[in-house]
C-alpha cells in the first residue's frame, strides 16, 4: 500500500492540490482550462498513442471490446441504481458519468506500470482509447441532455476533436502515413501528449476550489461503490468471454476498478451538468481507491 501510494497516488494528489493553491491564490478562468483540456490536449494524447502503438489489431480489438462492455455494464447498473432510488433525470446522468468512465490514462498508465510493468501499460494504451472515444461521445450526450434533448444532443458529439483525431490516426495507420517523420506535427503533439497528465489534473484541482465537494453521503456512496467495486465484480464476469487468461486477464479486471475519470468533471462543467458531483466523484474515488486498488491487486496476484 506504501507503495503504491507514494508512487502512483501522491503525485497524482500533488498535481490536484496544486491546482486547488493556483486557484485560491490568483482565481483562474476554470472555462477556459476545460476547453483547452477537451479540444487540445485529449485529442494529441489520443492522435500521438493511436498512431504509435506496436500492439496487433485482433487484440486491441478485444481490449477495446472489453472495455465497452464495462462501460455499458456499468451504464445499466448506474441507471437501475437510479431508478430504484427514483432520482431525478440530471441525478442519474450524473451517477451514470460518475460509473462508466474510469481514470484509465494519468492513474491507470503509471500504476499498470507499477503492477504490471512488461505487459499492463501497452493493454492499457487501448482502454484509455476506448475510455476517450465514450466518454466523448456517449459521456458527451449525457451530459448535453440535461439542456438539449432530440437530435441536438449529436451536435456537441460532431464538434468534438476527439473524435476526428482518431479518424485521422486510423487513417494514418491504414494508408502508412509517414507523420512520425513530419517534424512540425508530430513534435508538438508530443509535447501536447505528455502535457496532459499535468494540466487534467492541474485543471481537477481548480475546479475542486471552485466547487462545493460536499455531498449527499448515500448518492455519493452508490457512485463510489459501482465504480471501485462493481466495476472489477463485472470484470471478472468478462475476462473468460473475452478469453483473456491470467497476467492478461489480472491486468483487465485491474483496469476496471480505478477511480472516477477526470473527463467526467470537465464534461460536467462544460455543458453545466451536475459539476460539483461530478468532482466529488474524482475527488473521493481516486482517495478511496488507495485502499480498494490494491487490495484488488493482492486479491489477483494471489
């Protein structure tokens, strides 16, 4: 536990409180870092690992696969959830945010390669794609239905550069595009891609400055639980039909108990959701996740 927490944990609460004393201290534009989070940083961080990666197709297809069916499980879970409750429409979009999208990239990458170091962060690359492409657009029409509804809630989804980043990676793959060698290009979405990290969890702590963290124990109990602990209950239900098999198939079922995804805040706040949720949700998921992470990591090296 030690050291998953000095390692992978506490610089991660590093980032986020600095983020919280910039505030405090000089009042930033919280708008303005959302947006260059979204429409920036996510879509070179998906374009430059897309576009990178050495894995076959057949089993990053299943990764991907994989990772569907967990945010979808989840999706129903969240909403039966909701409506035993008998919550309100924009309560249960916000648990169902709060349930589907995990912290694959700036949690989920440094501790597969704690866990994991020869396999976890190359399988992990694929969550974090499938996590993206969701959350950008599934996640994205969640959160635009608690204004819009009908065929408007699509339009946010078309101008998410997310989405034609992976279309112009996949196009570079397919067709052999020499773009690592375009100096121009690929050097300054490097600095992008590894920028994100830093500015997402910059960003959170601002946003936990500017928000009220504070909220009802039971709803937020049910978000925690679904997340840390559901999602790796319906994990294990998976791995044998997607036939991953053991360091594999430990590495899957790890992948789907992290914490609440940072994304799900910034989505919250850009389309005036249920934000102060939402960054409850981060807040108290990736801190309880200290303790559920790695009894989960125990429980799957035994």
């Amino acid at each position: 536990m030690l050291a998953i927490f000095t390692q992978v944990l506490l610089p991660i609460l590093v980032l986020i409180g600095c983020g919280w004393v910039v505030d405090r201290i000089w009042n930033l534009n919280l708008a303005t870092m959302v947006r260059l989070n979204i429409h920036l940083f996510v879509p070179a961080f998906i374009f430059h690992e897309v576009v990178h990666s050495s894995m076959v197709a057949s089993d990053a297809l299943k990764v991907m696969g994989y990772t569907a069916c967990v945010i979808g499980g989840m999706f129903v879970c969240s909403a039966v959830v909701g409506r035993v409750l008998r919550y309100p429409a924009p309560q249960t979009r916000s648990l169902q945010l709060a349930t589907m999208f995990y912290n694959s990239g700036n949690y989920g990458v440094p501790l597969m390669a704690l866990a994991y170091p020869a396999q976890g962060p190359l399988l992990q690359v694929f969550v974090v794609l499938t996590q993206n492409i969701s959350c950008f657009t599934v996640g994205l029409l969640l959160a635009s239905s608690v204004k819009t509804a009908g065929w408007r809630t699509m339009l946010p989804v078309l101008r998410q550069v997310s989405i034609w980043a992976v279309g112009s990676a996949l196009l570079v793959r397919l067709f052999h595009i020499p773009v690592e060698q375009w100096r121009w290009i690929w050097v300054p979405t490097g600095y992008l891609h590894d920028a994100l990290v830093g500015i997402a969890l910059v960003t959170l702590g601002v946003q936990l400055s500017q928000t009220k963290v504070r909220q009802n124990v039971s709803r937020l109990g049910w978000a925690l639980g679904l997340r840390l602990l559901g999602g790796p209950m319906l994990a294990f239900a998976l791995v044998p039909l997607f036939g991953f098999r053991g360091e594999i198939a430990a590495i899957m079922v790890l992948s789907s108990g992290f914490p609440t995804a940072v994304n799900t805040a910034l989505l919250a706040h850009e389309f005036e959701a249920d934000s102060a949720f939402a960054a409850a949700a981060v807040f108290y998921s990736t801190l309880v996740s200290m303790v559920t992470v790695t009894v989960l990591i125990a429980m799957l090296r035994m």
